[in-house]
C-alpha cells in the first residue's frame, strides 16, 4: 500500500464512527509467508508431511496474522539446493514475503541462508537438522530439532544401559556427521568405545555392505541417523540380513522407526528404542487433539516433520502479531525467546541461539490397540543444543 492512501486511510479512520473502519484494514494487502519443501523427489514424504500440517495449522487459525488475511505460498524445490536459493529469491523479490520456512535438508537451508541475510528476512527451518544451519544467517530460527540434541539424548541411554562397545552408521552429509560426533564423543566421554564409523551417500545408499561390517564387528549396538524417508529401505535391509536376531542392538534417531514408515516397517521395528523429539503418541491433552485434528483432515499419521512445520506457523503468525505485520529485524526478534506447548511438549526459542530448545524422548515401539507406536519412557528436559559452542 502507498504511503499517500496508508495516510488518507488513517485520516479516514480519524473521522468516521468506528465501525466503518473495520473495511478500510480489511482492504490491507495480505501477509505471505514463503515455504520452501521437497513435494517430490527422494524427500517427498518431508514436503507432504509439513505441507499438512501447514494445512491444518490454517484451517485451525482462521488463515490470518496481525488481523489481516494470511498466504501461504509453497514451493517444490525436490530437496535440489540451487533451485531452494532461486525460490527463496523469488519469493522474497516477486512476492514480498514476510518470512520464508521449509528446508527438508540441511544443504537446502544454507543455500537459502544468503538471501535470508541480504534481504533481512527471517528463515524458520521446519525440517532440517545441522546445527550450524542456524550460525549461517542472523536471521534463521528452526523449529525442527538438531543433530547433536537428539545424539546426546540417544549416547545418555546407551551408557546407562550397558552398551559398551557400539558402531555408528550415518548419512554422509551435515546431520549424518552431527549424530556421528555427539552420539560416539558422548558415548566415550561416559566410558564406552566406538568400534567403526560407518556413512553411507545421502543419494541411493546401498546397506548390503555396512550391514555385513556390522555383522562381523559384532558390536553390542549399532547407532543409526538416516534423513526421513529412508527408514523403511534400511529396516527392511537389516531383517533381511537377519541382524535382528544377532544380538546388535538397533538404536538411533527416530527417523528409524518414523511414524509415517511404521505401519509399512511392521514388527521388525517392535523394541527398537531411539532418541527424537516427537512421538504421535505423545501422551499429552495437546497432542492427542493435533493427532486426532491431522488425521480427520488427511486420513495419514502426523510424524516429526508435521510438527516442525505446525510449529513454525505458529510461532511465525505469533511473531506477525506481535509486529502487527511488520518484517524484517523486528520480526527475526519477536520470535526469539517465544515459549509455547507444543505437541511435543514444551518449547522455547534460544533468544542467544535462534535455537529451539525441547525435551529429548527415549522411545520404544510397542503395539497399542494394534498399531505400532513409539512409546516414549524417558526424557531430558529443555535441551539446548548442545551443538553451539557456549
Ligand atoms: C535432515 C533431513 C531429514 O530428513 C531429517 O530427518 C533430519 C535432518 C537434514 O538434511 O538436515
């Protein structure tokens, strides 16, 4: 809106009864946010899930923030990173987003961040997990969960639970050689040894080869971190190889036993415990309402990238309100410190960091009215990442 009719709507709101007014805001142009996902390609199922949640989010909260209308405008970058930086770039020029979210993979996250930076809009990483990704740009925030949280989460139990002598196998890429370094540096640090790092490509990874280093090391667990949607290949790889009768312990992040893959994993994946930040059978008031809410409307189960990306919507328009609409420096600061109970639990943004602080869950996959959840029995409270050098 110009200046010169910004002006003449003010002077008008000054002298007509107050009920007249509400048109001429109403007449204000709507606030866009810029979500940047992998629709297709290897990482679909990321775009799918926090597009849904996306979609409820909006239906739940009327489509608006600051008391004007609210767009969404998504993009299908296919996890490519160069394609993520042209989006970003568009969406901030052509279309004047206030903020732009999304980044299923770390390498799509940093190749945005420039344009986060240069043209001072904040950035909420729903998905991705490395956690420089918020060291990139003052102006990025996630809320999603980082490598090293859900690491030292999953190196706590394993030390306490007798796991002496363990291996590691990661996607070669930001988050895989996160999880790598806290989980063996935690494990060692508490007395334990780490027999292998073994990392897999992030494209096509082929397990037949790891899966036999591992079987013949013999280690008393096998800590796995793989990028979502690639839990299923890989379970179904290690009971076909019989690994699940061996005595190695399967443990890891919980992309392993993902709530949108376990229906499809099946009992192999019954015991297997892993660190993560969110379980759809959270057994909280605030949860059992998003689950229910998400399924009724998309007849599929939320997973952990749901909630990053129902997450930053809320804490995105709660920042817009804040600002009454306004973007840029303004907007990156009102949504440093936010606090709100998740469907995970509760939150808070690192007001230093940028960083969502969360409670890590240990979890085990049992069968409940005969679905397999994760079954969440342990918990560290309000980590930070453990990532930032302090
Ligand atoms: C990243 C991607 C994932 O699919 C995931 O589950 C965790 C992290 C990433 O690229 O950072």
């Amino acid at each position: 809106m110009s200046t010169r009719r910004q002006h003449l709507l003010t002077l008008a709101a000054a002298t007509v009864a107050p009920g007249l007014i509400a048109p001429a805001f109403a007449q204000q142009d709507a606030l866009k946010i810029g979500v940047i996902l992998p629709m297709t390609g290897p990482q679909a199922s990321t775009g799918r899930q926090i597009d849904a949640a996306i979609k409820l989010f909006m239906a739940q909260n009327g489509g608006k923030a600051a008391g004007r209308k609210l767009e969404v405008i998504i993009k299908d970058d296919a996890g490519v990173p160069d394609t993520t930086r042209r989006l970003a770039q568009e969406l901030v020029v052509n279309d004047k987003v206030s903020a732009l979210a999304g980044f299923g993979l770390t390498p799509c996250a940093l190749a945005a961040a420039p344009v986060a930076t240069q043209s001072k809009t904040p950035l909420v990483v729903m998905a991705a997990g490395t956690s420089s990704i918020t060291e990139a740009s003052p102006f990025i925030t996630r809320t999603s969960v980082t490598l090293p949280q859900v690491a030292v989460g999953m190196a706590e139990w394993s030390n306490k639970n007798n796991i002496k002598k363990v291996m590691t196998l990661v996607a070669d890429y930001g988050p895989g050689i996160d999880a790598e370094k806290f989980y063996a540096d935690r494990v060692t640090l508490n007395g334990g040894s780490v027999l292998d790092k073994l990392r897999t490509p992030l494209r096509s990874p082929d397990f037949a080869p790891m899966l036999q280093k591992v079987r013949d090391q013999k280690p008393d667990a096998l800590f796995v971190f793989l990028p979502s949607g690639q839990g299923a290949t890989f379970m179904k790889q290690f009971a076909e190889r019989g690994l699940d009768k061996s005595g190695i312990r399967l443990i890891g992040a919980g992309e392993i036993t993902d709530d949108d893959q376990l229906a499809a994993i099946g009992d192999v994946a019954l015991g297997i415990v892993t660190a993560h930040h969110y379980s759809a059978a959270h057994p909280s008031a605030v949860n059992k309402k998003f689950v229910a809410d998400f399924q009724a409307m998309h007849k599929f189960r939320p997973n952990f990238m749901a909630v990053g990306g129902y997450d930053g919507m809320r804490l995105i328009t709660k920042a817009l309100d804040i600002t009454k609409g306004a973007g840029g420096e303004a907007l990156i600061n009102a949504m440093k410190g936010q606090i709100w109970e998740s469907p995970r639990g509760e939150v808070y943004i690192d007001a230093q960091t940028r960083e969502i602080v969360l409670d890590m869950y240990i979890r085990k996959v049992e069968r409940v009215n005969g679905e397999l959840w994760n079954i969440e029995f342990d918990s560290i409270k309000a980590l930070k990442d453990p990532g930032k050098k302090k």
